[in-house]
C-alpha cells in the first residue's frame, strides 16, 4: 500500500466505528482523541480492525504510535507495504 491508501485505509475504519465523525477535517499532526473524541473502547475497536481487516498485530505498547494521522501512517506505512 501507498501512503495515501494507508491514510484512506485508517480513515476507513475511523469513519466506520464513529459514523458521524467526519475524517475530511483531520488535523494530521494533532491526536486523534481529542479532534474525534474517540474514548479507549474506540480506540481499541480501531486496533481491532486493523487486525481483522489487514492482519496487522499492534502491540499495546505502541498504541502512543498511532496517536496521530500522520503517526499512524508512519507506523502503518511498512506493516501495510505488501498489502
């Protein structure tokens, strides 16, 4: 996968946990939780998915990684390279 097709891959999943979040207005360099006001069990479905959807295992202690779009991006990019 591209950068743009990880970033539409994880605004994908964002917009299908949280319907009415709206991931066009995204800040990519601000968290997440606070411009979606995602709690943990968001959080945690998010993960959830990137594990069912794309196989990909991210270990609780990354989970700061993927605070971010762009960090997300820059922590999905090579798990998601050969997809």
């Amino acid at each position: 996968m591209t950068r743009g097709e990880v970033k539409k891959a994880v605004t994908d999943i964002i917009e299908e946990i949280l319907p009415e979040g709206d991931c066009s207005g995204i800040d990519p360099e601000k968290k997440l939780r606070d411009q979606l006001e995602l709690d943990s069990m968001d959080f945690l479905d998010i993960v959830m998915e990137l594990r069912k959807k794309y196989k990909i295992e991210v270990p609780e202690a990354d989970y700061g990684k993927l605070a971010s779009l762009n960090s997300c991006i820059e922590y999905l990019e090579p798990k998601m390279k050969n997809l």
